[in-house]
C-alpha cells in the first residue's frame, strides 16, 4: 500500500476510534452541531442584507430610504444577536461534551494501566506513560473544544456562502475554479510533509518526561554521587530535542496558514477585478457585488482558518495514536475457560523443567526442578541476578514460563484465575509502597473489612504499633503520597504489619526486613515466626543470618538451583553456600 494510502487508512481509523466516544454522547453532539448549523446561518444572513441596503440607497428620495435601509440594518443586527447566543450555547455543550469524552478516556486508560502484565511497565518509562495520560489527553481536549467546532463552523460557514454566491452571479464563481484546487493541493502536499514532525514532537515531550521522572525520584543518589552537573547537561540535552521537535513542527506548520491566506486574497482581486467588469456591464448590481465580495471572504476565510488550525489537528492526531496504542495494548492473558479458583490452598508447590527469561532468547532460569511442601519456609540466596526474585514472578504469574509447569497443590497455576492465586499469597518487598490515606487504610488495604483491633494486632507484631501511636492522629494520621513523611524503616514496618493482617496461606518475604536495624530484625522475626506458622513461605535475603532457621535453603547461581538443604547440611557440603556463608562472617 503506497505511503499517502497508509496515511489515510490510519487517519480513518483514529477517527472511527474518536467516534466511538463521540456516540456516547450523540444526543450532545446533534444539539450541538444543530446550534452550529443554525448559528452559520443566521450569520450568512448578514451579507445578503448588507448588498439589500445598499441597493436599497437611491439619491434624492430621503427618508423613504433611510427607512428602509434602517430595516435592513436593524434585521442584519437581529440575526447577527441570534447567531451570538446560539453559539455561546453550543460552546457550553461542547465544554461538557468534551470534558465528559476525556473523562472517559481517561478512565480507560487507567482501566488499561490496571489490566497491563507487569512486564510492560518494566519496559516503558513511567514519564511517557504519564505523558500519555496527561499532556496528550490534554491536547485531544483541545482540539475536540476548539478544532471541532472551527472545522465544523468552517464546513457550514464554506456551504452556506458558496449557495449564496451562486444565487448571486454564477459567474464570478469561475474565479474559484482556480483557486480551490490550489488551496488543497498545496494543505495536502505540506501537511503530508509535517505531519511526522508533530509524531516526533509528541514522542519527544514523552522522552523528556520521562527523564524528569527518574530524575525526581533519584534526587538523593544524584546529590550523594554529586552528578547535578551531569544531570543537567543530559537535561539540557533531552530539553534541547524536545524544544527542536516543537520549534520544527510548529514552524513548519505554521507555514500552510499564509500560504492558503496569499491564494485566498488571489481570489479576492480577481473577484474584484471581475465583479467590477460585471457591474459596468449592468449583470450585476453594487449591492449584489458587495454581498459577493462578503460571502468570498466568508467563504475563503474559514479554508484559512483551517490551515492555520492544521498544526492543531496534526498534534491532535499523533496524541491520539499515542493515547489509543496505550489503549490497544495487550492486557494479562484472560483465564481459562472453568478456570480453577484457589481457596483454602494447603501449600504445595512444585516447579517442573520450568524454562524462563525476560528475552525469549536468553533464559534466566533454565530446566528449573523444585518441590515444596506445605507449610515450610523456604529460602532463596544467591549472587546478584542469579534469578531470586524471577521465582516470585513466577510464582505470582506476573510473568509465565516459556516451558515447564508450576503447580499449586498439583494444579498448574496458568489453569487457575489470577486472582484466586495472588490472593492465596502475602507479599513484603524490599520496595515500600504506601499510598495516599491514612495509616489504617494503608494497614487494611488488602482487607476491606478488617477492624481497628486486627489492624493494631498487626502492627503491635510487627513492631510498628508504638510508633502509629506516638502520631498526631494515632492510625487516622494521613500518610503523604508515598509515605514521604515517613522514614524508610518505618514504611517497610508497615509494609509487614500489612503483609500479616491478610488471611493468607502462603507467604513471600523480599528481603522484608532490609530497611530496618539489627535490633528490629530480631523483634521482627520471633512475631514473623508465628505468622508464619504453618503457612507456606519464601524468603529472599542476602542476608544469611536471617535465613538459618529456614526448612529448606535453595542456592540459585544463574538461573539454577546449584544447592539445595538445610543451613547445617550446606555448610556441610562446603560448597557454594559455604563460600557465600564465608563471604558475610569471614
């Protein structure tokens, strides 16, 4: 399919997408349009008067001709107040409109966001995402409550006066069979040539975002390695290609407006070097000349006004190709059908021949064989990258093997809803998250219906209860947007008094207690210890102090179990552990 075709295909398609929205609300929309229509029209009225009262001037009559001109005058006045109100009316419907058709759109993106595999936000910056929700939602708002109703007057205002022109003198249409298919090959030729500048614009901004947003989040560790300089330029750097893709697009496209401006005032000598032709001929009339003169620039003035607003309308779409491929990408496989639902689960797992990697081509776990029984605490070490944390990927299903099978109490999790599985599991990652709310809210997010007295049962075992109290507001103190006002061992606290509130049967501990002191540690893990009882549990640590009183210890060296038992018998082997061991207490 030839390039130009591609174009048009993918502009069909975003506005079939656009309309989609639109229909929600069609009732809105035909009102809207209708006051548009009816508003052009009373507007067109104008000229055809204005030609009527000069015609309507004959000298030496007097007062009959004032009156009469006074008549046109005053109904061109008339029309021209109707016109005013009705579009004010339309311009509050299409607010509303507007703002109701992003709200959706925001909704289904964040709907979107919810349904994402875990795995994409871990190869899209978070910056873009963001930008997508927020800028480019933003532009489409724009060009909906403005670009709509301009192209829309536009297209009524160009019918309207090109009927009216030829009711006056068909004629001195001839002058337009020149300059209208000017006018459009040139808006094609020149918006074809800038509309991947306004793509590379938006691609750009999402760039940028994306890098402000690493950098807000990296504040501490800039300061700590002193690279504000450094940050700067690469800042400068990534703002300078973003201010070029602006400054291209906006440049270029604003080219089509004068260029369409210099063709539309062509016309409009000839018309008047052919209307004046005309009139000393005597097919035509002044006022029949004026009123033509007002409907050309009627009619030429709105096809300007669209090319000025092409820019606009270029943006607008490469925001709307960002905002619907978000839209468009492909959530977390749906569950079988009679998909399995996990509820009292006992705890057994197994993994068989599983195979895994983040790239298909380079496997990170590889013919992995383990078996876990039910109620025992197991223990993950290993090096760096050796694959840890890929187990609980695995096991939540935040990612699925490319072979082999992990089963819980024999059944193969990707046959069960995800849901009844992750609910089946606590999790406490090394990674706090506390959002927005109060403490209590935080504490019982995983448990709407949890009471005041679970919750400080909670927090009293993990150690945090005397600090929740010492707050202005006890467990209703409001936590900042990422618990900001609050340390990092203290969050990772609450984190845990969160994790040992939840029914769960099985448990998950990603270096749970790496933010908190030795003295903590301990306390921690005596109340960890009867949560734990009975349940089934994985403990990632680097720690290998923590882990000593583990059921079963697996030794993971690039992607492989390379040891697996207790503390004593690994020692024993004087192996891969034992070198670990050594490594910490030598």
């Amino acid at each position: 399919m030839p390039n130009d075709e591609v174009v048009q295909s993918s502009r069909l398609k975003l506005m079939k997408r656009l309309w989609i929205y639109l229909y929600h609300y069609k009732w809105m929309l035909i009102a809207a349009i209708t006051l548009n229509i009816l508003s052009n029209l009373f507007a067109l009225l104008g000229p055809l008067l204005s030609g009527y009262a000069i015609d309507a001037i004959e000298p030496g009559v007097g007062s009959v001709v004032f009156q009469r001109v006074f008549d046109y005058c005053l109904r061109m006045l008339l029309f021209y107040l109707i016109a005013s109100i009705l579009q004010y009316v339309m311009s509050v419907i299409m607010t509303k409109l507007t703002q109701r058709i992003v709200s959706r759109m925001r909704k289904d993106i964040f709907e979107k966001m919810t349904e994402l595999p875990a795995g994409y936000y871990d190869t899209h910056s978070v910056g873009d995402i963001l930008s997508r929700v927020t800028y480019d939602i933003d532009t489409l708002n724009t060009s909906l409550s403005s670009d709509f109703i301009q192209v829309l007057s536009s297209l009524v205002t160009i019918v309207g006066s090109l009927v009216m022109m030829i009711l006056i003198s068909p004629p001195l249409l001839s002058v337009f069979l020149l300059t209208i298919p000017l006018s459009i090959v040139l808006t094609q030729y020149m918006t074809g040539k800038f509309r991947p500048l306004f793509r590379k614009r938006s691609a750009k901004l999402g760039e940028l975002n994306g890098f402000v947003e690493e950098i807000i989040s990296g504040q501490q560790t800039i300061k700590v390695y002193n690279q504000e300089e450094n940050m700067i330029v690469r800042f400068d750097e990534k703002n300078k290609e973003a201010v070029d893709a602006y400054y291209n697009a906006d440049y270029y496209g604003s080219m089509v407006g004068p260029a369409v401006t210099f063709i539309n005032n062509l016309s409009l000598s000839l018309i008047s070097v052919f209307g004046a032709f005309l009139f000393l001929a005597g097919s035509l009339t002044l006022g029949n000349l004026s009123s033509f003169v007002l409907y050309s620039r009627r009619f030429s003035g709105p096809i300007n006004e669209i090319s000025n607003i092409i820019g606009e309308l270029q943006s607008a779409f490469a925001a709307a190709e960002r905002v619907f491929r978000l839209i468009d990408e492909p959530g977390e496989a749906s569950d079988p059908a009679e998909a399995h639902v996990f509820e009292d689960v006992a705890g057994d797992i197994s993994f068989e021949e599983v195979t895994f990697g983040y790239s298909p081509d380079q496997p990170i776990i590889k013919n992995l064989n383990v078996k876990v029984d039910a109620g025992s605490t197991i223990a993950i070490v290993g090096p760096t990258g050796a694959g840890k944390t890929t187990f609980i990927n695995l096991l939540m299903r935040f990612y699925d093997p490319q072979k082999g099978i992990i089963r819980l109490d024999g059944v193969d999790i990707k046959k069960a809803t995800r849901k009844s599985l992750r609910l089946s599991f606590a999790m406490v990652l090394q990674d706090t998250w506390l959002f927005a709310g109060t403490v209590f809210d935080n504490l019982a997010y995983g448990k709407a219906d949890a009471t005041l007295e679970e919750v400080q049962a909670a927090a009293k075992a993990a150690m945090i209860h005397r600090y929740i109290m010492s707050l202005p507001n006890g467990y209703d103190t409001k936590i900042d947007e990422d618990g900001l006002n609050i340390s990092q061992g203290q969050k990772q606290l609450l984190t845990i008094a969160r994790a040992m509130l939840l029914d769960a049967n099985l448990l998950i501990l990603d270096e749970a207690t790496s933010n908190v002191d030795t003295n903590t540690e301990l306390k921690i893990q005596l109340a960890m210890k009867k949560l734990m009882h009975g349940k089934t549990t994985f403990v990632i640590a680097h720690r290998l102090s923590t882990i000593q009183d583990a059921d079963v210890i697996l030794v993971v060296d690039q992607g492989s179990v390379v040891e697996q038992g207790t503390h004593e018998e690994l020692l024993a082997k004087r192996g891969f552990y034992h070198n670990l061991y050594a490594s910490q207490f030598s």
